[in-house]
C-alpha cells in the first residue's frame, strides 16, 4: 500500500509543490484533482492541479517526469460533480469534463479515475436506477475503451439544505454497490472507499472490505466524530451537519488498526489518501499542512 493525500487540501499550490511537499513530508502517491478551470459550486471543488482540457502526449510526458523528479506518484485523478444532476445542462457538463478526465487518465498512463455516481436527490434510489444505468453504461465503456477503471466514493453528499433528502451520490451501502455492480457487469468500475462515511450513516466500516475485495480500486483515509449529546437531541433525520464533524485519521470514531489490519487481510495493496476536511485544525494554509502531517503521523506505522 502506498499512503497519500488528495490534492484539494493544497489549492492555492502548483502541481509540483503539492508533489514537492509530498516527497518532503514522506508521503508516496497523491490523488490529484481535475476539475474544469473556474470557480468552485461547492466546498472541496473546483481545484484544478492537472488542467486536462486539450491534455496532449506533450502535458503527460511533463506531468510524468515531475513525478519522477520528485519521487511521487499519482494514485489517481480525480473529479467528483454530480452526474445524475436533474439539470440536463448541468448533467451533460459533468459528462463531458468526466470524459476528459479519462482520456488524460489513459494518456498519462494513469489506470484510475475517482468520482461520484451522482444522484437525482429529489428521487428513491429505485427511481434513479433508470437513468443511472443510461448514462452511465456508456461513460464506463468509453473508460474501459480507454484502459481506464472508474473508482466511486461513498460519500452520501447530503449535508445541506440544498442536498436533501436523497443526497447527490447515489453509491453509498453495500446493497446499492452489489446491485449497481450486477446491472452495470462491467469489471472497470469499482470503489474509492472512505471508511467515514459508514461512520456518518451508523454502519461498520469494516465488514464490507471482505465482500468487495475485489472492487477496492483507491481508499480514502478520513475519520468521523459524531456528536452524540446533539445527536440525542436531534436525531439522525435532521440534517447531519448539525451532529457530525469530519475529522484527520485518529481524531473521530474509526478504529485505525482495525481497519488497516483487515484492509491488508483482505489483499488491499492500492493506494491510502488522507482526505483533509477537518476545520478544527483551521481553515489557513499552515492549519491544514499540520492536520496533513498528523493524519500521515496516524497512519504511517500500518505502511512499514
């Protein structure tokens, strides 16, 4: 296993000094994000470390070559709108962009893509399926055309008034992976697994890591505190920003060892990235480098 970070935690850095940090602070690999050039409709987007509109052999021969300059590699790239949006012109976007980020993927020579399903969050889960499988069939041949797999995170994407109540990712339990996998029966898409979110929804984050062994194409490293005074007081219908907050690995509710024992058992051997989201630690440049350096301090004895 290789023990990276998302490149989002840095956006006002250049690609060679989030990998320039990397190397110095002993981390491997780094999940790099590719969004469209602009501004961000959301916390977390819009950073754009790898610009793949017109990415060319050119782009990747140099985006390589900073790699092996600074001894780091990609794990993945990443982008991660909603695809499924009930806006057809905002759905079509996302494709289009998605797209991109799998050509470049498969030029550069980078076997991973990560992103979100995306969701209708006005439907059930049974009345997105449909299109679900509509649009994303084709997006997943072109990928596979291309040498590419397709990691999707679990993240529910549902802690704003805007998101409610289905939330905006569609492939967040066991149950909707098995069966999205079955319809789908395509071997290139698989999971970018965050333990944090089965924390958020009151599941184990463990016990799934056996069935989908094989489906774990990139993990994300991040905790979850719940706040359960409030949580008393609320419960879990009210929207979860009131009662959760995410936090660096070993500051919320995940038990690490456990969880890194059993991802070894079950033969994970891909990349690790701490995904920073923890304002506790502040929202500077200097509060988030810190949080980065503890989450690695965390994790670090589980990669020898």
């Amino acid at each position: 296993m290789k023990l990276g970070f998302v490149s989002n935690t840095f956006p006002e850095l250049s690609l060679s000094d989030v990998l320039s940090f990397a190397a110095h602070e002993n981390f491997s690999t780094v999940e790099v994000m590719c969004w469209p050039v602009g501004k961000a409709d959301r916390k977390y987007a819009g950073v754009t470390h790898l610009d793949v509109n017109g990415f060319t052999k050119t782009m990747a021969e140099e985006t390589r070559s900073l790699c092996e300059d600074h001894g780091v590699t990609i794990s993945a790239l990443g982008y991660y709108p909603n695809i499924l949006d009930p806006k057809p012109e905002v759905s079509r976007a996302a494709v289009t962009h998605f797209k991109k980020v799998i050509k470049a993927a498969s030029i550069l020579g980078q076997e991973t893509v990560t992103g979100f399903i995306g969701r209708n969050w006005t439907q059930t889960v049974d009345e997105n399926w449909p299109r679900f499988l509509k649009v994303w069939k084709p997006i997943l041949q072109y990928a596979a055309d291309q040498g590419v797999r397709i990691a999707i995170e679990n993240c529910p994407m549902l802690f704003t008034r805007d998101e409610w109540p289905g939330g905006k990712n569609l492939m967040t339990t066991p149950a909707i992976w098995r069966r999205a996998f079955h319809d789908l029966d395509m071997p290139n898409i698989g999971l970018n697994y965050d333990p944090s979110h089965f924390i958020l929804q009151g599941m184990d984050p463990i016990s799934p890591l056996e069935e989908f062994k094989d489906r774990l194409f990139h993990v994300h490293a991040k905790d979850m505190q719940i706040n359960q005074t409030v949580l008393n007081e609320v419960g879990r219908f009210d929207f979860p920003a009131r009662w959760h907050l995410p936090r660096v690995p070993g500051y919320g509710d995940i038990n690490w060892a456990a969880f890194m024992a059993e991802l070894t058992r079950v033969g994970y051997d891909g990349p690790v990235c701490i995904e920073m989201e923890d304002d506790t630690f502040g929202k500077t440049f200097e509060g988030r480098m810190k949080a980065i350096k503890v989450g690695r301090n965390v994790l670090a004895p589980y990669f020898g």
